[in-house]
C-alpha cells in the first residue's frame, strides 16, 4: 500500500488522563506522525491540550472532527462508555483507527467494528499494547525454546488501588465505577491480554469476585476529597482460565491492593520459572529459574544475551507504530482487534460464571 514521505495525521479524541500521559507527548517520538487535532466533549481540556502541545484544531464532538478535519488516524481514548459510538463514526468515515480498551461493552458490537473496517479497507488497532512488550517477547521466545521446559500454567496478578487512589488526573473519575466501566474492563483486560498473549486463546473460565470497598473517596487531582458510591459492581476478581491447549492461568485483577510485593506475572514450567518482578513498562526482562541438572544449573540466571529482540518500547503510544506498519505494508497489526474481542468474550461472560458459579465455556478465537 502507499506510503507516506509526509508525517501521518493523527487525531487524539477524549483529552483526559491517559491522553495527556502516553498519546499527545510522544506521537511524534512513537512514529513519522502528528497530531493535527483534538476532540473532547468538554471544550476546556481540547483547548488546553492544543496550547500545551501547539496542536492546530480542537473540537467538541467527534461527528464535527470527521466533518472539518483532515486526518488519516483516530486514536480513541475518551471514557470507557463513549468507545463504540465513537469507533462506528471514525470507522465508517474511512480512517484508520486505534481504541483504548474495551473497544466495544459486547462482542456483538466489536465484531460491528471488525466488519466496519474492513469493508472501509481500514487499520484497527485495539490495545492494550502487551503483545508488543520487549519482555512479553522475551517471555514467549523463551517458552518457544524450551527454556522452562514444557510450560504448564501462568499467573497474573494485574491489580492497583484504584483511579482515584493511584492515578492523577483532572477528570471526575466516578465513571470508573459505574455500569460498562469497572476494574474487570480497566485493569482485568490487561492481565487478560497478557496470558492470553503468551498461552492462545481460552477454552473456558470460572471466577470470584467481590466489591472490597462500596465507598471510595477521590485521593488527587481537581476531584480530590469526592467521595463516591462503588458498590455497583465488583472491584475484585478472581479469574481461573482452561487455554484452548489444555493448560491452566490465573489473573487476579481489580482496584484492591494499595501495595503489593507479588510479581506480576509468572509463568510456570516443569524446568523452570519466568518472572515479573516489575510493574510493565519498567521490566528490562524477566528473571528466569532453570533446573536442567544436565548442564549443572539450578537456580535464577541472566538472561542478558538473548538474541532478535524486538524495540524497546517508548511509550504506550507504540500503538500508533503498529498502525502505521500496518497501513504502510498492508497487513495484520500485531494489536488486532480479534484478540480484543476474544477478550472482551472472557470479560464479558464473566457475570455469568460469578453468578452461576460454574464454568463456562468461550467461543471466539483469535
Ligand atoms: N494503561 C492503560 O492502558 C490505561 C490506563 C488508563 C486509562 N486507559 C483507558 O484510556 C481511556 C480514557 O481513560 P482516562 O483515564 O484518560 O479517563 P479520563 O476520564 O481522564 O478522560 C476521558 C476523557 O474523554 C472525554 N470524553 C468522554 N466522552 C467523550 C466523547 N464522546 N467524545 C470525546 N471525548 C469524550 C472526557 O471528557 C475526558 O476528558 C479509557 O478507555 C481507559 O480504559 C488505559
């Protein structure tokens, strides 16, 4: 397909927290683009985005961006509930376009968006960005080549305090707690997108899950002192995963640790143990525990020369990389949004096993 001497434009819609901290400073770090507009229902944080980072346009309604902006690529960041409406006009306009997490509230809907793109002959990337992580690449690579042996399950702990506890930001961050929003599709996709990265698609899915907190207050930014009713849906849960390969996982996720010493992620095998020590973004790689008696190891080792490794990441705005890769060489992003969709059926189908208490089958792929 074509490609591209002048930067790609981009155009960022919802300029909340997220926006400000990954997409609008490193568009122009993450590819050969520029952010030529920006859209927020609220006027003042579209205004001011454009003063703090000299973009041209701004505007308050994404039906007035497609109208009077010329731009080559959406990334959609605005609240969780806004996604779906958003997505169906970016799409059906004929851009491309990336979306935060979850893209759509059923897989009804995101299959809507699937089919919109490609009948528009459009790129449409849905992160969160794990598969593209150096250390998930390292990790993967390493279960391909034996290096823990035959693997045999994974865990992932994927949990923080809270939006209102842990993050600043200027926005009211009550939505997190209502209905279409909530700890699973915030912080339960990532860890999700992580194990299913690494073991395929799930077979099946049981869960726990309980409200640790009915009432929160608001630790930071405009908002601080709110105090907000969360007792609508859970804000932990306890995720148990059969993988299409018959091996098992765990994702513990939600907004119920204040502080935790767990790793975030560890991947078992018969001969050894991956792990995540760090919070992602900041692992260089993981550290690995071998046992092969063979050549006389038994213990954590360095894992420093490892070959083809992929870049290291910037920033979460590495998405706009994928995109454009995409674009410029007609093909599948490495973000696809069937992954997401298979996702969004395990979040999805997720009520149900906790009111059932049974285990309940998937039935999408990627
Ligand atoms: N690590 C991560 O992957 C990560 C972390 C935080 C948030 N997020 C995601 O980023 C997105 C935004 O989260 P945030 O924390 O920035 O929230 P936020 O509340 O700070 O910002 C959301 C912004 O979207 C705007 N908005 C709402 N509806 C809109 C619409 N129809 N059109 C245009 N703008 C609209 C709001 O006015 C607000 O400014 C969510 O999808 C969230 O899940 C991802």
């Amino acid at each position: 397909m074509m490609m591209n001497n002048r930067p790609w434009r981009v155009a960022v819609i919802g300029c909340g927290m997220f926006a400000n901290a990954q997409y609008l400073p490193n568009i122009k770090k993450e590819a050969n683009a520029e952010c030529v507009a920006v859209c927020d229902i609220v006027p003042e944080r579209a205004q001011q985005a454009c003063r703090k980072y000299g973009i041209p346009e701004w505007y308050a309604s994404v039906e007035e961006l497609i109208e009077k902006c010329d731009f080559d690529i959406a990334i959609d960041v605005a609240s969780i509930q806004a996604h779906h409406e958003i997505n169906m006009a970016i799409l059906g306009a004929g851009k491309h376009l990336i979306s935060q997490k979850p893209a759509a509230s059923t897989v009804e809907e995101l299959t809507e968006q699937i089919e919109l793109a490609k009948s528009k002959s459009v790129k449409f990337v849905c992160v969160p960005i794990h598969p593209m992580r150096y250390d998930i690449n390292v990790a993967k690579q390493m279960i391909h080549d034996g290096v823990i042996g035959e693997p045999t399950y994974i865990k992932c702990n994927m949990e923080h305090g809270g939006p209102e506890y842990f993050q600043y930001r200027d926005a009211d961050p009550s939505w997190f707690f209502e209905k279409g929003a909530g700890a699973l599709v915030d912080m339960g996709v990532h860890g999700l997108q992580i194990v299913t990265t690494l073991f395929g698609p799930v077979k099946s899915i049981s869960c726990l899950a309980a409200v640790t907190d009915g009432e929160r207050t608001v630790r930071s930014g405009a908002y601080n002192g709110l105090k907000m009713k969360t007792d609508i849906i859970p804000d932990e849960y306890m995720i148990c995963l059969t993988f299409k390969n018959g091996k098992i996982g765990f994702v513990d996720t939600g907004f119920s640790q204040k502080a935790t010493k767990t790793p975030q992620l560890e991947i078992y095998g018969r001969e050894g143990t991956i792990s995540f020590t760090k919070p992602y973004m900041e692992n260089k790689r993981p550290d690995v525990y071998m046992d092969c008696p063979q050549r006389g190891i038994r213990g954590w080792i360095s894992t420093e020369s490892w070959e083809s490794i992929p870049k290291k990441l910037i920033s979460q705005c590495c998405c706009l990389r994928d995109i454009i890769d995409a674009i410029e060489g007609d093909c599948e992003p490495v973000l696809t949004p069937e992954h997401a969709r298979h996702i969004l059926e395990i979040m999805c189908k997720i009520p149900d096993a906790i009111e059932s208490g049974c285990t309940v089958q998937m039935k999408t792929e990627f």
